[in-house]
C-alpha cells in the first residue's frame, strides 16, 4: 500500500467577518497517496483554495484552523518562523491561480528562479544559475529567458516559469491552484502535460484544484468534489465522472458547456448554496437539489461507501446513469 | 429582413504601438452581421477579438477603413445620432465588477442609461424601469438596493445585461461574459441571452476563447488569429467540419463531457525556432505559418485573402481542409 503524504483530519478553517463567523472549510478529512496526482473540485467559495492554503501552512490571522494537517509526517499546523519559511518551496510548493501574476515585474526570471535556490540550499550565485537553466529546460524553454523579464513572455511561457519555480527544490508535495485557467486551449494542454511529466520524473505529489472537473479527470488518479465547505464525494477520478454519485456532482458535470452540448440545453443548477455564515444542520446541497427528500432537509447526510470505494455523502446516492 | 439591419466592418484596421512597433490588432477586416444575428467571434488572448467587438461599438477608432451601421459610417455621425447608436447597439463586458461603482446601489447603475440616453427622469419612473429590466434578466426587484460587493458573479452579469437591455438596443456585444463564472452560472448566462434574443428579435456578438461557449451559444462563428480573420463560417461547420487548420486544432483541444475522448491535433513546434522567423507579425504571408502543420513555401510568402470555400463558409488559407465538391478533406 502506498503511504500517505499528506493527511488532513477534522480540518475546519474559519474567518471573522461583520456578519459571523465563515466556516470556508467545514469537518473535511482528506488523504493524498504519494506519487499521486490528486484533484479537488467545486464551484467558487466551496473552499477547495483554501484547503490548499492549509496545507502549505498559510492561512493567517485573522484566520483560525482547527484540525490536524500533516504533510510528510510534519504537523503544518505546529510550525512556526523560520521552521515554516523552509518548509514552503522545500516540502510543498504552490502554483498560484493566476500565477503568471505572481512574478516580480521588476527582477529577470534568472534573478527570480535563484533567488528561491539559494535561500533555501545556500549555494553560489552560479551554482543557482546552473540549476535554474536545468529546470528551465525540464519545463521546455529556452535558456535565454533567464534574462527576460515577466513582460516579456507570452502567458503560457510564464506559467511555465512558475512551475520551474515550484519544481526547484524537488517539493514533496506541489499544488497547483487553476493552473490553466488563464492560457487559451492550446497553451493549457501543454501546461498539462508538462505537469504530468515532472511529476512522473520527479516522483512528487499533485494536488490541482479547479473548477473543471472534466480537467481534473483527465489529470488526476483521485478527486474530491466540495460543496461549501465540505467533500460530498470523493474517489476515483475517471469513476466520479462517468457515473457520479452525488446530485451535485452530476449537476456540476451536467451544466458544464462543452462542444457536444450544441443544439442541447444545458440546465444551470437552480439557485444559489447557502450562506458560509450559520451553515445548516442538514444537507448543504437539499436546497438546490432535485432528488431531495424530507430527511435530506433534517439532518446531514453521513458517508456512505459504494462498491467501487467511492464515499459519498448523501442520503440518495445515484447509480450509473439513473434519474439523469 | 431589411437590407440595411446590418453592422459591418469595411476594410477595417486598428493598430497599437507596443515596445516601438506597430501591432495591428485588427488588419483589414471586412465582414457584416445582421443585427438578428447570433455570433461568436473565437481567438486566443491577443487574436484582436476585443479590438474587433471595441471597433464595432465605436469604442476603438480604425486607423483605416469604416464600421457601418444600418448602412452609415458610425464615426461621421453627429452627436445625436451618435446617441441614437449607443442606444441600438450596446455592450456587455468581462468582469461587471470593474464597471460597476461599489458605492452605488443596482438601481442607480441601471439607472445611468435610462437617464442620459432614454430621457427617463422622474425617480418612480425609474425605478419601475428598473425593476422591469431585472425581471428580464431573471433577479427580484430586492436587488435594486443591493451593492455590487453583495452579488455574486452571476447575478453582477446580469445586471450587466440588464443595463445594456435599459436602452431596448437590436445588438449586444458581449464580451467573455462567462469566462469568470463557475460552468453553472455560465449556463445561465448564456441561456439568458438567448432567450432574451429570441424574445426580443435582438442579435448578439460574444467574444470568447472557449469553442463550447461558441458552440452552444450561435449560429455563426468567426476565428481570429493574429488580428486577422481566418475562417467565418456557421457554427455546424465549424463544429463538424472545420475548414482552416488553426480552427481544427481549436475544435480538436474544445472541451468535451468526456475530456479523455477527445484527439488532440497537434501543431509545428515553432519553440525551437528562431523567435524572428516565427514571429506573426513580421510575416508577409500567413500569420500562422509558424505552427501550422499544413504549411507550404506559398504560405510563408504571400497571406491567404478571406475567401468562400465550397459548401459555404470562408477560409484564409490556401490548404484548406476542404476539397473541391465541399467534401472534407480526411
């Protein structure tokens, strides 16, 4: 059996505000094989960047977490200073949503790669320009763009930058938050493909959070699909989406425009989640959802485990392609 | 239909100067859409997609050529009709939230058309106005008094396009109006306007990346690349039997329910090339040369004018996927 990278535990992480307090991550336990790539899926506010945050350590004040996050054996949610400034890049690297952003506008991307390398091993100037050409070219671009700066570069090539960076101290662990959101098709499946191929060479763990579940079953061995706050499904990726077995999910994949869907109608999932302020005590997704009965709308749903070792949390799993 | 319900472009160029050179972000275009019409205009970022929706609103003045509306040159009009257009043709864009004032409630951002372009004044109308205008678009009139900051992006586009309907217009330019929403509000959207084009016999242009949102959206699909139009055809063509190389790599990398079905067609591997002998603009033939994998020693020299290819359509290029009786070619 594989062993566990990263292992999160009755995770919750809540944020002040004017209103109440909002639970963005609400009970979630979570594990990620190593060597895996694993996908987290749902819809803008469900929390899935979040969890991503949470496992780099980086969720600040006035923010709290509760619950236990471990990643290689190391409890994120204990380290402190200096002990958390190298785990980040060293242990768990992160690729931005938007990353092509996050680059310094003013220094080279040489000046930018090496400035990553020689915090964290020390080393010479020289030492860090050499390997930042050799991660260049593992992430296929041409060694003059060390000279370059951000301006420079068309969007995919600084996407490619970034997932240099992110590579650059061999990470255990990488997340990658909407990698391709930004870059138009052509450039997306190549940023795609070339993360499948660090990985595999690398040996690292992925975990990619996107919107796009069609994406992360392309991508990913294992997903979770979240909805304010909490998983409602999770388990093998290519099983999930050829016969997902929560409403949700199957409405997320249905509303989905893809190219096959000329000339059909795609149907948006009617109205709106809950407020993340005062969550309900019943099922999250009862409201919107068209198989929900009455004790869908009294009590929360607990996890259920079909044959294929998907567990999903509703009280009226869908089978195959039934009530579609 | 009358033989003027159109807006067309007449050998229309936009230029920009960028690092001191010229880009032309649109380069002798010349097209024309029936205000009826349900298009889309497809392109990666910096195609000249924006360009050509901005040009075609009068937001972004040709250096040569001409936008016509209902037959006249929108940019010799007078001020008053120069009025009456913004009123015929209106837009809806990216990401409301850049255009919406967060101290101002909804129904003072409604409000602004009705006011400067419709002449409504009196504070009862208006606001009976507005509410009209979100039942349209699907929101209750609760959402009058509510701050941009308390909508979510789905309903912050509809009160985009609830202000563009304020002035009753014949043709909407939306540009990306999915592109920052989760699939399901995008479905929304998207079924919105065409209900609202059906109901209200308007026509509307959306500016896209995304080849689903094309295709589920119209009947007709413009492909840009490089400021230059390459294919213009219907939808189903486009979708079935796409005629330019550029637009079969597009459709090929669309996405599809089952992602894993789809058989990417690759393009040239121009990045090892040298950057000068691939760079779009300073080619005198066509712009996709350097990544095309049908390209000939003819392309690298001359571009393809725009022309109709059999079985209807029109293709720059001059291997089109397309044989002579209008077959594909395999």
């Amino acid at each position: 059996m594989a062993t566990t990278i990263a292992d999160i535990r009755g995770l919750s992480v809540t944020f002040p505000s004017k209103k109440g307090t909002v639970r963005a991550v609400d009970a979630v336990d979570l594990s990620i094989e190593e060597g895996s790539i694993f996908g987290i899926a749902g819809e803008s506010g469900c929390g899935k960047t979040t969890i991503g945050l949470s496992l780099l350590g980086m969720i600040r004040e006035p923010g709290s977490v509760e619950g236990t996050i471990a990643v290689n054996g190391k409890d994120v949610t204990s380290l402190r200073g200096e002990e958390r400034r190298l785990f980040r890049w060293k242990e768990v690297s992160m690729v931005f949503q938007g990353a092509m952003n996050s680059l310094n506008p003013v220094s080279s991307v040489g000046e930018q790669i090496t400035e990553v390398i020689i915090d964290h091993t020390g080393g010479t100037r020289k030492e860090a320009m050499n390997r930042a050409a050799d991660l260049l070219r593992k992430v296929r671009l041409p060694s003059d763009i060390l000279r370059r700066y951000p301006h420079q570069l068309s969007g995919g090539q600084k996407q490619r930058v970034v997932i240099a960076m992110a590579i650059a101290l061999s990470p255990k662990l990488i997340i990658a938050d909407e990698p391709t959101t930004a870059l138009d098709v052509v450039s997306q499946e190549h940023i795609l493909r070339l993360l499948k191929e660090v990985v595999k060479a690398s040996g690292s763990t992925v975990v990619i959070i996107s919107h796009d579940l069609s994406l992360i079953a392309d991508m990913c061995d294992r997903l979770a699909v979240m909805y304010l706050g909490r998983i409602v499904e999770s388990g093998r990726a290519q099983d999930v989406l050829s016969s997902p077995a929560h409403p949700y999910t199957r409405a997320l994949i249905d509303s989905n425009i893809t190219l096959d869907k000329r000339g059909k109608k795609v149907e948006s999932i009617p109205g709106y989640p809950p407020s993340p302020i005062n969550l309900p005590s019943n099922c999250r997704f009862s409201g919107r959802c068209p198989f929900a009965t009455n004790e869908c709308f009294d009590s929360e749903p607990p996890a259920s485990t079909l044959e294929d070792g998907r567990v999903v949390y509703c009280y009226h799993p869908r089978h195959g392609n039934e009530g579609k | 239909m009358k033989e003027n319900e159109t807006i067309a472009m007449d050998r229309v160029s936009v230029r920009f100067t960028s690092q001191g050179r010229v880009v032309p972000a649109l380069d002798d275009i010349t097209t024309t859409f029936r205000l009826s019409e349900l298009v889309s205009v497809v392109g990666e970022s910096g195609a000249g997609k924006t360009t050509l929706g901005r040009a075609l609103l009068g937001l972004a003045k040709p250096d040569s050529g001409a936008v016509m509306f209902r037959g006249r040159n929108i940019h010799r009009l007078g001020k008053r009709e120069m009025k009456d257009f913004r009123k015929h043709v209106q837009v809806v864009f990216q990401d409301p939230y850049d255009v919406m004032n967060p101290k101002h409630v909804v129904l003072d951002y409604l409000s602004m058309p009705l006011r400067f372009i419709s002449g409504v004044s009196s504070r009862a109308d208006l606001r009976s106005s507005c509410s009209g205008l979100l039942d349209q678009v699907g929101l209750e009139r609760e959402f009058l008094s509510k701050y941009p900051h308390q909508l979510s992006g789905g309903q912050k586009q509809r009160i985009a396009i609830a202000r563009a309907l304020a002035t009753e217009p014949d043709f909407i330019v939306a540009d990306e109006p999915t592109s920052m929403l989760d699939a399901s509000a995008a479905a929304g959207i998207l079924n919105l306007l065409r209900k609202l084009a059906a109901k209200r016999g308007m026509g509307y242009m959306i500016i896209t990346h995304n080849m689903g949102v094309a295709a589920y959206a119209s009947d007709r699909i413009v492909v840009m690349y490089s400021g230059k139009v390459v294919e213009d055809s219907a939808a189903d063509d486009i979708v079935n039997a796409p005629r330019h190389p550029y637009t079969s790599v597009l459709i090929s990398h669309a996405p599809l329910s089952q992602r894993s079905e789809r058989k990417l067609l690759a393009e040239r591997d121009g990045s090892d090339a040298d950057p000068d002998a691939t760079d779009p603009w300073k080619l005198s033939g066509c712009r996709y040369f350097a990544r095309c994998p049908r390209g000939t020693e003819e392309c690298r020299k001359v571009f393809p004018a725009l022309s109709t290819v059999p079985g209807g359509g029109s293709v720059a290029c001059w291997n089109p996927l397309v044989n002579d009786d209008g077959s594909r070619v395999s």
